[in-house]
C-alpha cells in the first residue's frame, strides 16, 4: 500500500531531476546559516554548480562536532520564531544537539511517517501504541503525529509502567506498537508473566537501536507480529527518514527527501551500491535546519537493486558505527561525554571504567569510579552522597539513569596508551 | 575535665564489598602487630566502611593508607557497660534524655567489662552529660 505513491515509486530522471532542484534550494536554504555560508564560499561552491546529481561530491562534510560548535541556535536557517518545535539529541561532549522545526518541517516529517505506515500495511482501522518516550526524543511526537496523520487511533502510552501498557493493549485492542526492541523483549516477558498472549498484535515497529534478525524471530514468535525496522536521527527530523516495506530487505530511503551516499569513514572516497561504509546524508527539503553532506556515523551499505515494492533504492540494516557512540536503552551516548561530566565533580578522581551489558533484554550501564581520597571522610553516609551525585549528573545529561560504582584506590586498570575506558559487553547485537 | 581526654580516634576504611577485602585489612594490621579492640562493617550498594578501633591508631592509618586503602580517622567515644541486663540501656537513656542522636554504634565484650563504642552527633556533649551522670568512659590514651 502506498501513501504517495508518486513521491515513493518516483525513479530515473524524474527523481534526479527533483533532487538536483532540491540540492540547489538546500544550498541556498544553508547559506543562510554563517557556519555553511563561510564553509561554501571557501569550497568556492554555490547552488549554481549544481547540474547533476554527481555534483554533490563538490559540497564538503558536515559532522556531529560541526553541529555542536552552533549550540543552541547557530544551524538554524530561518529566524526562531519560524520555528514551532526544538528537539534535542546527544552531543560528543558536553552539549546537545538542538534541532529545530518549521511547521513545513513537521507537516513533511509527519508525511514520512505517514508513507512508512502505510507501506506496511497500517490505515485508519488500526490501533498504534506509541510505546517510546515522548520527551526530546523524537520517536514519540515524531511518530505520534505520522500516525495521525494515518487516522490510526494512537495511545501515547510512552514508556514505563509495563503492567498497564500491557493491559491497554489487550483492553484497547491495540495492532501496532513502536517502541525499542529491547523494550519489546521486556513487553513480551511481562505479557508471558501475566499469562496474555497479546491477540489482537500485528505489527511491531522497531528502531533507535540496532537489532538482530534472530531479535526479530524471537519478537515476532513471542509478540505474534510482522516486526519491521526503522531508521532515521534527529538531523533528519526524527525516525522515519528509512523504513522497511513488506518484503524486509534493507530499508527504503524517501529519496525525494533525503540524498544519500556511502562513504569510506577513514578516506571520505564515495563507495558505490553494494560496498559497506558510513551513510552521509542531505536533507532535500528541510527549512529550520538544513544539512548539507552530514555524517551520520552509521554503517550500511546501498542496496540498488528492485525491490518488488516499486519503491527506490535501500540501505541495508545498520551494522554498526564509524565512531565510538553507543546506542543504550535507544538513547544515544558518546563516552566523551560520559567523561566531560564526570571530569566536573571534584570528587571523582582521574580513573573510571563505564561497562555496558544486557540484563533481562535491558541495556544497563554501570560506571566504576575512584573518588578521590581528600573527599572520603570516613562516614558511609557522605559516600552515599557522592554516589547520588555522580547518579544524578549522569542522569541529567545523557538522560540515562546510570549504576554507579565506587571502588577502592588504584583498584581500576591504568593506561598507557590510548585509554579504552568503556567497555560493551552485550556482543554485537539484542 | 578535659573532654579531649576522651575522643577516640576510630579508623574508617573504605572498603569495596567484596571476598577478602577485610582479610587484607586484618593482615596489614596483624603484620604491624596491631591489636583491634573491635571493628563493625557498615554496608552501602557495592562498598562499605570498616570502623577499626586498634591499640596503635596513628600506625595503623598510615599502614593502610600505605597500601593503598582510602582512611581516615572518626572521633567516637567508648563507655564501659555492665554486662547484665539493663546495661545498655543506663547508657543509651542518658543521651536520649540529652537529645544527642547516636549515629552508629557497636559494641565489645572485654575481660572486665562490656564496652559500646559511640558516634554522636555532638560529641562534647555527650561527653559531659556521660561523665556528668557517673557512666564510665574510656580514655582515649588507652588506645595509643
């Protein structure tokens, strides 16, 4: 089933002809931007040069770190009261990612979500729980509009509180549920204890982490849905920007939308179909935010060949990352920033480990720390301040509840070389 | 009176909750030939403190600060009770009556008498108001 179908089985000349007037209105959207401005003007590359689709290896990078020197409002590129919305994601240190929205943005992220829907077979007579957090995150207002958009009858149910969400779904009905598949094995664990079998599920929508095929059986035997992926961030207005179809192979990129390319993270040469590298991506038609070549970090490859759907070109499900983020909970964290809070409480001393493992389907981190010795005072109470504390840093920046360890003086290892002091014990993969 | 005369210096190690944490703590002391008169482990998620009371604190501290434990002293203080009913609680009334809050205690039975050590809240008083109302506390040089 299609959405627009025009927009989504559009190819050949026709797409590249869109995408080039599109790239030429992101360029000039971007100039508007000091950052892109200055940027172009040293590249001595403007909109004009653009005639073909090719030409858009002339523009150079955008990264993460860019993004983060503009904070709060620096990337945006038209004045803040054009912008109807702010969402916000993990910075590399320190400060996050601001991401602003024009009303256009949102009506054409909404569209997107709408084409993803759809394609999987959704529309009005279905009932969505929206089972991921509705704060910054973009995964909870992002899909929740799409899905209104659909005319489904949605719950926001968020997170949390598993016992109800369960007892919705069987007392609402529900057909469809989005949320993290680490918290969909939780959904189904607390299910199989309350002894329902969770009927009238279909459909799982599953993203903001990677997953497995063998998390996809296991989910689709114990939640009895067709369990689909889904792909996007924050730089692309949310999830949503990639998306399975029926035939779950690879995702279909909104190539009106979006250009992508794959590139060599170490030599920046662009790769072709098929080769493995980080997806770099420009938005076509955003308004408060334009991007121009910005690298995700993530790697895949393109997948051109047909897809029976109709629809263009996919990329493969995520395989990992071009840098050292990790993915907890679905919430994005960078161990720079772990250690810029860390480093701003005095009493944390100069050695910590952070250990990431999965416990009962569920990321947790935990942090060993050595305080420093001026700070003990002998009172267990005091010590358990300082725990709060470091906690409560944690928390409020990578929003992320955290176990904290102290541990005894020169019990954590010393490192001569390049420090590894975050250590991911859950194997690659749910 | 000197009140002075009867804080204790208590050694608390920081200690990680773990096998063997508190068998290196008894070894380095032993190995220094330091008597512990009585010692209690308070737990927290993951770590703990040993509260050590030893014949030779000054020694001690430095021993195990040595070799690597984060230490420091505690001031308490430490009353001779009656060890028969009724005993603790001719101590525990007095600082009740006092408003003066016992944070932890713990206790020993030596040859001649039972013995609780204290950590108040307002020492120098807990210190006048025991030895004003006849209770027996030790002095800190018995520890030295």
């Amino acid at each position: 089933m299609f959405w627009d179908k025009e927009m989504e089985t559009l190819g050949g000349r026709a797409l590249e002809d869109l995408q080039v007037k599109r790239l030429r209105q992101t360029i000039r959207q971007a100039e508007n931007v000091p950052f892109f401005k200055d940027l172009l003007k040293e590249k001595s590359v403007s909109a004009e040069d653009i005639n073909k689709i090719q030409d858009v290896s002339r523009l150079p990078f955008t990264t993460k770190k860019d993004l983060q020197k503009g904070y709060p409002f620096g990337f945006m590129a038209v004045p803040k009261k054009e912008i109807v919305r702010i969402h916000t994601t993990s910075g590399t240190t320190g400060k996050p990612t601001v991401v602003g929205y024009t009303r256009n943005d949102l009506d054409n992220w909404s569209e997107l979500i709408a084409r993803n829907l759809t394609m999987v077979g959704l529309t009005d007579e279905d009932t969505f729980q929206n089972a991921v957090n509705y704060g910054l995150f973009t995964g909870g207002l992002g899909f929740h509009y799409g899905a209104e958009k659909v005319g489904m009858t949605v719950i926001p149910s968020g997170t949390g509180n598993t016992k109800r969400q369960i007892e919705m779904i069987d007392d609402f009905g529900v057909t469809a549920v989005h949320c993290t598949p680490s918290y969909a094995m939780h959904l189904a664990e607390v299910a199989e204890e309350m002894g329902t079998t969770l009927d009238t599920f279909k459909t799982g929508l599953f993203g903001a982490e990677p997953w497995s095929d063998n998390t996809r059986r296991t989910l689709e035997q114990k939640l009895g849905v067709t369990a689909f992926d889904s792909y996007g961030m924050s730089e692309m207005y949310g999830p949503g920007a990639a998306f399975e179809c029926p035939e779950r192979n690879g995702l279909h990129f909104w190539h009106d939308s979006f250009l992508i390319e794959i590139i060599d993270p170490e030599t920046e040469e662009i790769l072709g179909p098929g080769e493995c590298g980080e997806l770099v991506v420009t938005p076509l038609v955003k308004e408060a935010m334009p991007l121009i070549r910005y690298r995700t970090g993530d790697i895949t490859c393109i997948l051109d060949d047909e897809c029976p759907c109709g629809r263009g070109p996919r990329i493969a499900r995520i395989t990992g990352r071009s840098d050292d983020m990790l993915v907890i909970r679905g919430i994005n964290v960078f161990p720079s920033q772990i250690e810029h809070v860390l480093r701003t409480l005095p009493e944390v001393g100069d050695q910590f480990m952070v250990y990431v493992d999965r416990i009962n389907h569920l990321d947790e981190m935990a942090i060993d720390i050595e305080i420093k010795k001026e700070f003990f005072s002998g009172e267990l109470k005091d010590l358990e301040r300082i725990q709060k504390k470091i906690i409560h840093a944690l928390r409020d920046t990578l929003n992320l509840r955290t176990k904290v360890n102290l541990v005894e003086h020169e019990s954590l290892p010393r490192f001569e070389g390049k420090a590894k002091r975050v250590v991911d014990r859950r194997g690659d993969v749910i | 009176m000197e009140t002075d005369d009867y804080i204790i210096k208590q050694i608390s190690v920081f200690s990680e909750n773990k096998p063997g944490r508190l068998a290196a703590i008894a070894k380095a002391l032993q190995d220094e030939k330091i008597n512990i008169f009585a010692f209690s482990i308070a737990e927290a998620k993951g770590f703990g403190v040993v509260r050590l009371l030893v014949d030779k604190p000054e020694p001690a501290l430095k021993k195990l600060a040595d070799i690597g434990f984060m230490v420091s002293f505690t001031d308490v203080i430490a009353v001779r009770m009656k060890d028969e009913p009724g005993g603790l609680f001719d101590i525990a009334k007095i600082l009740g009556e006092s408003e003066i809050n016992i944070e932890y205690s713990y206790a020993y039975s030596g040859k001649e008498a039972a013995v609780l050590i204290l950590r108040v809240d307002r020492i120098k008083e807990a210190i006048e108001k025991m030895t004003g109302r006849g209770a027996d506390l030790l002095k800190a040089e018995m520890f030295l």
